[in-house]
C-alpha cells in the first residue's frame, strides 16, 4: 500500500516535527510574552479601580455621617429653642418674635431638600394601594 510506504512516511513525519517546533517556537517567543503582559496590565488595572472605589465609598460614609452629625445637631438646637419657647407662645398668644425658630426650621428643610439623595429616598417604604388589598 503506498500510504504506508517507508520513504513517504519518514518524511511526513519530518515536516511535521520542524513546522510544529517552528510554530511552538514563534508562539512562544513572540506571541505569549504580549498575552502575559496584557493580563498583568488588566489585573493592575483592576486592583487600582477596586482601591478608588473602596477609597471612593469610605469617604461617602464619612461624608454621610458628617451630614447626619449635622442635621441631628441642628434639629436638637430646633427641639431646644421649640421647648424654650413654647411656653411663652402658649401663653401670650400674641405676636411672638419666632424668627429664630423658622430660620433653624428653614435650615434644616434647606439641608434635607439639598442633601437628599437616593439611598435616603430608597430608605422610605411605600406600599401602593393595589397590594393593601388581597382578595
């Protein structure tokens, strides 16, 4: 059978060895050093976007809690001055000098309006009528 003859065979198996070591060498030399490099860039590049979020999300917290210090500052100094005053409102009836007590009420309705954002909204539940009622 001629598939199976001895010359053509040997020589098959020749060019088969050389044209794959060729390829085995061009891929390794070439072609891998660019792949690694790639993937070495893309994992610096993903743990430097992980440390600006972290970093980014730790001073959104901060920024959170300054903001609750204040507004619960602030609405203290407003329950203060309303206890304070409250008295003299009942009892003179008449025109009282409140002034200080809407400017701290406007401050604090100024910061809630601009400082209000999603996680405080998401924070607030609302049922909607269709599902108070269940047959």
């Amino acid at each position: 059978m001629p598939q199976l003859d001895r010359i053509i065979v040997f020589s098959q198996i020749f060019w088969l060895f050389i044209i794959f070591t060729l390829f085995y060498t061009i891929l390794t030399h070439f072609f891998l050093p660019k792949f690694i490099k790639s993937l070495k860039i893309r994992k610096q590049i993903l743990d430097e976007n992980s440390i600006e979020i972290s970093s980014i999300a730790e001073n959104t917290l901060q920024k959170q809690n300054l903001l609750k210090k204040i507004l619960l500052k602030d609405l203290e100094s407003v329950k203060t001055l309303l206890i304070q005053h409250f008295s003299n409102l009942v009892k003179e009836k008449s025109h009282a000098n409140t002034s200080l007590i809407d400017e701290k009420i406007s401050f604090v309705i100024f910061n809630t309006v601009t400082y209000c954002d999603l996680q405080l909204l998401n924070a607030i539940i609302v049922y909607p009528k269709v599902l108070r009622y269940k047959n």
